[in-house]
C-alpha cells in the first residue's frame, strides 16, 4: 500500500502485524552475537578441559602409529583399528563439538527467541532473481554488513596482534623447551588468545543487536493506509460495525419489550421517560427495573403496558431518578424505596379495587424523591 500511495512508513508495527512477520520467520537476529557466543563456548571448553582432550589427541596419535606387522597384513583389522580411532577421536572431541552447538542452538533466544517457520524455508523464485540479489548487496543492509565486516576484521586483527606481541617471549621461548612442554605450553597460549579474540566478538554484538533490533522494529513499520486498513480487516467496516450494533441494540430492545407485560407498574414522565418496575418478594429484595427508555422507547413501554393491562402511573421526578440511578435488570437504589413503596400500595389497591368491581382509587399525586436523585436526569 506504500509503493501505491507514496506514504511514509511513520507507524509502529501492530501486534498483528509483529505476529505475521514471526510467522514468516522475520524475526530480529545478530548474527555477531551468535558468533561470539559460540566461540566463547569453545574457547571455554578448551581453557576448561583442553588438557584431557589434548591428552586424548596424544593418546590416539601413538595408538595410530603403533601397529603390529600382523595388523598390516589382515584388511579386516585395519578396518577395526580404523573405526577404534575415529570413536576415540570423537570422544575426545565431544566436550568441544557439544559446547559449539548447544551454544549454536540457543544463541538465537537471546535476540528474537526461538522461531520455526516453514514460511521462511519455502522455494521462491524471487531468490534466484540475480537484479534483486544486486539491490541486497548495494543496499543500506549490505553497506552496514560491509562496515561491520571490516570493523570486525580491524578489531580481531588488532586485538590478535596485541596479544601475541604481549606473549611474543613466551612464544619464542617454545624453542628451548622440550617436546612435550612446548606443546603444552603452546596449547595454553593459542587457548588464551582464543579467548581473548572471542571476547572482543562482544564489543562488535554490543553495537550489531541494538542496530538489528531497530532495523528490525523499521522494517516493520506501517504507513496511516495500512493502519485503516488493517483496523477494518481486525473489526470489520465501520457500516458493517454500525449495522451489528443496529441489530443487537433492536433484540436487546425486544427482549426488554418482552419483560413488559411481566411488570407491576410503569412509571412515567410522563412523555419522556418510561421505566417499568416487577416487584417479586421471594426473589428481591426490592423491585427491579425490567425495562426503561426515553423518547420513542418509553412510548413503545408505555404502549405495550397499556396492552397488557399493566398500570401507569405519571410521577415524572421518580421516573428521572428512576432512569438515571438503576441500571436495567438491577435493584432500585434503597433512596427510592419509599417512594416506590407509595406506587405498589397504589397498585395493589387498585388491583384490589378492580378485583372487587370497585371504583378505582385515585394514584398518587406526589412521592418523596431526594432531590440529587431528581436532578439525576435532564428533566423533560
């Protein structure tokens, strides 16, 4: 959509859009970091433990130029004695292969975690397009590729002279000793400056990660158009999303319209607010609000308790506070308990009074309301 439009990509990426990239295996990685992280792991190993597999070594050396005149004369030994040595000399090494690629395999955690995608492995034509492998290699990426691999070479190169010329007495000092502890003491030299150059890997990932990270993070970034765009595929389109709430406010509207008929009095504004009152002792401890609304709605309450012979009674300051304090399906606040007391005796009368074929008592002109519940409402 950037290529289409010629916006900036001045967004951050979006969760949906870091998680897509994840799945296609673009993560960001430090390839220098997992360089110095592995070499610190051999070099560990051969500080920790390359005395045994020097030995080991040694050991396999003379076995290998010990044969016997039997042994030269029989192919079937030479193959056993062939296949003894390379177990020995695996075993030998096992402490230095183990180190290299346990460090290999977690390396990655530390910078972009651990990713599998078959995405990313999958045949693509484009990868063989030599015009696209130019652009990659003339590119701001491979220009900071370049840079980093002369600083790396500068740095290791300095750092490898500097320790020999730090140990260059040492060095020539091999050729006066004898065989056996030249070697040795030749092996704690190259082990220590392996070390040495390893380390300096780190200085070079201490820049190379936090470059990845905010290539990484500048990759990913979005134009305003894919925002939108993305937000419409997320949530839908705005007509689409006017239109579901269009239906679910219509059913949440039958449904109230439904609990009508049920209720025990409607109390109205007597045009503008309508809110319907059922009182059951076994199941509240005080009435409920079953339905309200204002305007068209509270005509539609007021029209459907008229059909179903439920009474209505004209208190417009109860009716605001009802409206404004209760929620829908919840308790009336223990402030209008009262006032609400005044309605239903006047409903059970006039049930009463209906029952018996008497004249129907007059309802009730006024109710105590407090006045913050009154003001509650805009008052219409």
């Amino acid at each position: 959509m950037a290529e289409d439009t010629g916006q900036e990509r001045t967004e951050r990426a979006t969760p949906k859009r870091l998680r897509e990239a994840r799945e296609r295996g673009q993560v960001a990685r430090s390839r220098e970091l997992n360089t110095a992280l592995v070499m610190l792991a051999g070099a560990g190993v051969l500080m920790a433990a390359g005395g045994d597999m020097a030995a080991g070594a040694l050991a396999l050396m003379r076995e290998g130029l010990s044969l016997h005149g039997a042994d030269l004369q029989t192919p079937q030994a030479m193959v056993a004695r062939l296949a003894d040595a390379l177990g020995a000399g695996f075993l030998a090494v096992t402490p230095l292969l183990a180190a290299v690629t346990l460090a290999a395999a977690l390396a990655p955690l530390a910078v972009g975690g651990w990713v599998f995608s078959s995405k990313a492995v999958a045949f693509r034509a484009e990868k063989l397009d030599p015009v696209k492998g130019l652009k990659r290699i003339f590119s701001a990426q491979g220009l900071m590729e370049l840079v980093k691999a002369l600083v790396k070479f500068a740095l290791v190169g300095s750092v490898a002279v500097g320790a020999l010329w730090w140990e260059a007495d040492a060095v020539l000092g091999l050729a006066a000793q004898a065989l056996g502890p030249a070697m040795a003491h030749a092996g704690l030299i190259f082990t220590q400056v392996f070390l040495l150059l390893s380390a300096s890997l780190l200085l070079i990932a201490a820049v190379d990660v936090p470059f990845q990270l905010w290539n990484h993070a500048r990759q990913l970034r979005m134009t305003r158009q894919e925002l939108k765009d993305e937000l419409k595929e997320t949530e839908g389109r705005p007509e689409v999303r006017s239109r579901i709430r269009q239906i679910q406010r219509r059913m949440a509207e039958q449904r109230m319209m439904a609990e009508v008929p049920k209720a025990d009095v409607v109390v109205t504004n007597p045009t503008h607010y309508a809110v319907a009152l059922r009182y059951d002792e076994a199941r509240h401890r005080a009435p409920v609000v079953v339905a309200k609304g204002a305007d068209l709605v509270a005509q539609r309450i007021r029209l459907v308790a008229q059909g179903a012979g439920v009474p209505v009674v004209e208190l417009a300051p109860l009716a605001r506070a009802l409206y404004a304090s209760t929620d829908l399906g919840r308790e009336i606040p223990a402030a209008l308990y009262v006032a609400v007391a005044h309605v239903l005796a006047y409903v059970y009368q006039l049930r009463s009074a209906r029952a018996a074929g008497a004249p129907e008592p007059p309802p009730p002109a006024e109710v105590p309301v407090p006045e913050d519940l009154a003001r509650a409402a805009p008052g219409r």
